[in-house]
C-alpha cells in the first residue's frame, strides 16, 4: 500500500504541476501522462532534448497513436522522489518555452 500510496501522490502532484505550467495533458489519474504536442517530428525533438537534459520520455507518433496527435510520454514511479519530479518539470517548462507548447 504505500508504494500504491506514493505513487498515487507522485502522479498527482506531476499532472498538476505540469498542466499548470501550461501543457496540454489528457485527463486522467493513471501513471503514464501524455503531452500533447500534435506534432510527429516536434515531439521527437522534444523527447530528444529532454534526454539531453536527463529526462528520458518516449515520443508517440503515428501509427501507435492517429495523425495529429502526437504526445509525449511520460511514466511516473512510485520510485521518484520529489526531487526527480521537480527536476523533470523543470526540464519541461525549458524545452516548452522553447517550442512554443504551452496552450495560453
């Protein structure tokens, strides 16, 4: 239960935090957070420089998901501290400014 617990916790506080920066992120309470980027080869720049960064995320594009809806995506741990969730966030909102991501 407490891993259950934590990691519960650990998606909470990334969904909300991320949305908050001003991503646009599908609804949801599961672990595994899409991105929405909408673009095949915007989100492979992104995963790819959010790996320079340390931050390791998978870009989903077409066929796996339908043309146009290409996300990034993310899986929360119950293995993460704060401190890693913070540091992602970080990592996103720079690689964001940098693309223009952010839905306001």
């Amino acid at each position: 239960n407490k891993l259950r617990d934590k990691l519960e916790r650990n998606t909470t506080y990334f969904r909300k935090r991320i949305s908050e920066i001003g991503f646009n992120v599908l609804e949801g309470k599961h672990p595994i957070i899409p991105v929405m980027v909408y673009d095949s080869l915007l989100a492979k720049r992104i995963a790819s420089d959010l790996l320079k960064l340390g931050i390791y995320v998978i870009p989903f594009n077409y066929p796996v998901v339908p043309k146009g809806k290409a996300r990034i995506r993310i899986q929360i741990s119950a293995a993460m501290e704060r401190g890693h969730l913070d540091k992602a966030l970080l990592c996103f909102k720079m690689v964001g400014e940098k693309y223009k991501l952010f839905k306001n």
